[in-house]
C-alpha cells in the first residue's frame, strides 16, 4: 500500500502543477472512511468539464503510459481514461463535469494516509453515493464499513439522498437508494443492539 500511496502523492503534484480540480475517490477514500483493504489502483475524478476532455487527455498521456491502445477514444466515449504509472499501478481518471462531480472535488478535504503524504480525498458522504452508484458487490461492502466507522447518524443523509437519486434515475436502476437506506438501517440496528 505503501507504494500506492506513493503513486497518489505522484499525481496529485501533477494535478496541482497544473492546476486541476481534482481528488481520490475509490480504494483510497475507502482508506480514510472505511476499513483498510487491498486496493491494487489509484481512481480519481479530474475536473475537465464537456467539450475540454481532449486537452487533458493529452496531458495525461505524455506523462502517463495507456493501458489499452484506444485510452484517448474510450475516456471520450466512456469519461474514464485508463493508464499506469511507471511500475505498473494503475490509475483511473474519470472525467468530472456533472455538478455533482464538481461537488464531490469542491467538498474533498487533506487526509494524511502516511506520515509525510497528504492525499485529498472524496468526503465520506461522496463516497457512499459513488460506490453505491457502482453497485459492485465490494462497492456495497465498502459503503457498509463507511456506514459502520462513520456512524450512520453522523452522515449527512439527505445530502446523499438528494446526489444518489438521480444518478440511480439515470442509470435506471430503482433498486439503489431503496439497497441503500435498508443497509442504513442494518448498520444502525447492529450499533444500537
């Protein structure tokens, strides 16, 4: 993990030497929220806005090697460019311009994941709505153990509510908040039996 860290303090001074909105999401938020776990990349939403993607792209690729021969026309097609640092760690960049993107890098706070390395990461409650929003058997595991450190009543959920539900809407899945809020649930009874 050391390593990764490593590679996340790597690109963050990239970011700000041309200073670009961003910050970590994924198996690194999980780091500072939830419990620690294996995670074997680096993802974080870079803010590129609609129509200025190609320019930071282009950026990105001189300094960073692709991990598919496509990357540029996949972020374009996909919002999410796919490369690797120099050891071969990978880094997923997703190209931010929703306002709720904007949000989650406006609310994104320093967290010192080792001594010497400050990385800036997504807010708890960001965090549970993009890895609820993912929907991935180990996104819900990792929103249960963010629920579970955090506190459920610590959270601020109608802040979570209001950005999870129309991202639920638009990837026309009805099931997420509902999977949500009864995993809220969950936790808080197990906290308070």
């Amino acid at each position: 993990m050391i390593g990764l860290f490593e590679r996340a303090a790597e690109m963050q001074a990239f970011c700000d030497v041309h200073r670009w909105r961003f910050c970590f999401i994924g198996g690194l938020a999980v780091q500072r929220w939830g419990e620690p776990r294996v995670t074997r990349d680096v993802d974080v939403t870079l803010l590129t806005g609609f129509g200025d993607e190609r320019a930071f792209i282009d950026v990105l690729l001189q300094e960073y090697e692709p991990r598919r021969a496509d990357a540029a026309e996949f972020a374009l097609a996909y919002r999410v460019l796919l490369l690797r640092f120099s050891d071969g760690v990978g880094l997923d960049v997703a190209l931010g311009g929703l306002s709720f993107e904007e949000e989650v890098v406006t609310r994104a706070s320093p967290f010192e994941v080792l001594p010497g390395i400050v990385l800036r990461t997504c807010s708890a409650e960001d965090l549970v709505v993009l890895k609820a929003f993912a929907g991935r058997p180990i996104d819900w595991q990792d929103v249960r153990m963010v629920l579970a450190r955090q506190g459920v009543e610590q959270l601020d959920w109608q802040y979570i509510i209001r950005n999870l539900s129309p991202l639920a809407d638009a990837k026309e899945d009805s099931s997420i908040v509902p999977h949500l809020q009864s995993l809220r649930d969950q936790v808080q009874s197990r906290a308070s039996g």
